[in-house]
C-alpha cells in the first residue's frame, strides 16, 4: 500500500469511527499504519484497562484473540470488534483449557498463576492472572509455601523463579516470536557494538536474557529507550515496537535481534504474523460492518474476570 493510499484508509477509519462513537486500541506489535490510526497504543491489559475508561458505543481492538475477549469481559456492555477473528497467538493456543482442568486435577494443592496471554476460558481456570511487567510483584505477594502452577509461558516463568526464589511448576508453552531470537546472532551484535545495551523481552529464552542489560515489559522497554541517554539499542522484541520507540525516539538507533535460521531460511526481523494479519482494509470493513464482534459466554465472563480483578488488586 503506498502512502496516498495509506493516508485514505486511514482519513476513512477516522471519519468511520467518529460517525459511529468507536475508539480504536492498537498493540505494540501492530502494523505501523494501524498504530498510526489508532486512538490509543500500548500492551494488551492496559488498552483493556483503557477501555473501561472510554466513553464509546465501539471498541476496536487490533491485536489478537485473547486481547478482544480481556476487552470484552471488562467492558461487557460495550460492542468490541477485532478486524480479524482468526488472528491467534501461539502462546495462548499453548495451554488449551481443557488441558490446563486435567493439569490443575493432577495437581489439586497447587493455585493456577496464568499469564496474561491466555484465553478467556484459562482465565476462568485461573486463580491471578499476571502481566510480564507485575508477575514479579505478584508472585512475591502470594504465600512462601504455596504450590503454584504457572502457565502458559515456560521462559517467563522461569525468569520470574530465578528473581523471586520460586520453584513454581512451569507449563511449558512459548511465545513463538520471543523464543526464536539467536543467541549467536546477538553475540555477533554485542561484538560490533561493544558497550550498546541489549534489552529483552522475559518472553525470550534464558540464554538471551543472560546476555540482556535490561529485561522488562514491552511497556518497560519503551519507557527505558526514552528515558535512557544513550543513542542506541539492540532490541530483543517483537519488531513492531520499534515504531513506537523511533516515534518517541527520532534521534536514537535500534537494532532488531534476528531470529534464528531454521531449515535454510531466516529473516531479519522477528515479526508474529497474527498481529499482522490486523490490516487498514480490514479495520474499515470492520468498522463499516460492525463485524467480527466479539463475544465471551457469561459463566466464562464472570469466572474469568475474578482472576482479572485479584491481579488489579494486588498490583
């Protein structure tokens, strides 16, 4: 799409979402047109939080599923729409809810400590639900002794045993972006750029956040790369934040980690391709047809947004 098309698109969106009383959410990892687009950007608990906040008959969330159905069951009286229904997230698809009861059956004296990235019916199995940026903070507040299953997210909850002293009984699922980046890859980087820090998502594997300077949430990144003096920065994230701290950063570089080779083909950048699939058509059409909307079965709702509310809590 060339930018005098880009800019229609967008004209239209706006014009649409005025019209009919809509707020457009956009992640992170979203396509820069559609951040460009958007009302408001940011991780996906935050645009959900955002939302409650919102005076809007429409709420538009362009990231994937499981961050439609979060908005969804905090904002229940409100329409939200998703500009593509089939726009997954490997993480969340790594514990089926199904599979986490029979977890939770074998394990009867352990709480269940989901991450965010997670479905709505995991949510409802789950006991706190967490973010990358206040598990730690979460975790620490829970008894010493209590048994915690913590899921889906093997690396990050790894990461967040060897900070807290935990040995919490890890599902072992992954993001597929954040556990592809090559550690060969980023000493390379570390080599012709001696002394530029490298900052990591928790998402990535243990021996890239062994060789990070900071670790933090996609939001904590951002912020660093802002707050920081430095001009440069080697990025281990989904690429698409890079438009945001380039945005809010004109004068500073930021080098992608690439993902490892696999079967002969690599790319130069990490990009989750359901994130992708939200696209300036699609948003219109969404808009226009007031389609897909989301929808989250009640008991589901109602079980779910417990898990949601003692992480408010506690945070």
């Amino acid at each position: 799409m060339d930018l005098k098309e880009k800019n229609i698109y967008i004209n239209k969106i706006r014009s649409l979402a005025k019209e009919k009383n809509a707020v457009i959410f956009a992640h992170y990892y979203t396509r820069p047109e559609i951040q460009e687009c958007a009302d408001f950007i940011g991780d996906s608990l935050a645009l959900a939080q955002q939302a409650t906040r919102v005076q809007a008959n429409i709420l538009v969330m362009c990231g994937v599923h499981f961050m439609g159905e979060t908005m969804k069951i905090l904002c229940p009286e409100k329409k939200v729409l998703i500009p593509d229904m089939n726009a997954g997230c490997s993480l969340a698809d790594s514990c089926k809810a199904e599979d986490l009861a029979a977890f939770k059956a074998q394990h009867p004296d352990h709480m269940v400590v989901s991450y965010v990235n997670t479905s709505a019916a995991v949510k409802a199995l789950t006991d706190v639900v967490v973010t990358s940026s206040n598990a730690k903070n979460i975790v620490d507040q829970l008894p010493k002794d209590a048994k915690i299953i913590f899921g889906p997210d093997h690396n990050l909850g790894s990461y967040i045993n060897s900070v807290t002293g935990r040995e919490m009984l890890l599902w072992n699922g992954a993001c597929h972006v954040h556990s592809r980046f090559s550690l060969e890859a980023l000493l390379e980087l570390k080599k012709a750029n001696p002394g530029v820090e490298v900052l990591a998502h928790p998402e990535c594997k243990a021996p890239i956040l062994a060789q990070s300077d900071v670790i933090g949430s996609t939001k904590a990144l951002l912020e660093h790369t802002i707050q920081s003096s430095a001009k440069r920065f080697i990025i281990a994230t989904e690429s698409g934040i890079l438009f945001e701290m380039q945005r809010a950063c004109p004068d500073k570089e930021f080098i992608p980690v690439p993902p490892e080779v696999t079967e002969g083909v690599g790319c130069s950048c990490n990009e989750c391709e359901y994130m992708r699939m939200n696209t300036l058509e699609k948003l219109y059409e969404c808009l226009k047809n007031e389609s897909p909307e989301m929808v989250v079965e009640k008991e589901t709702a109602d079980k779910a947004i417990s898990s949601i509310r003692r992480m408010l809590e506690m945070s």
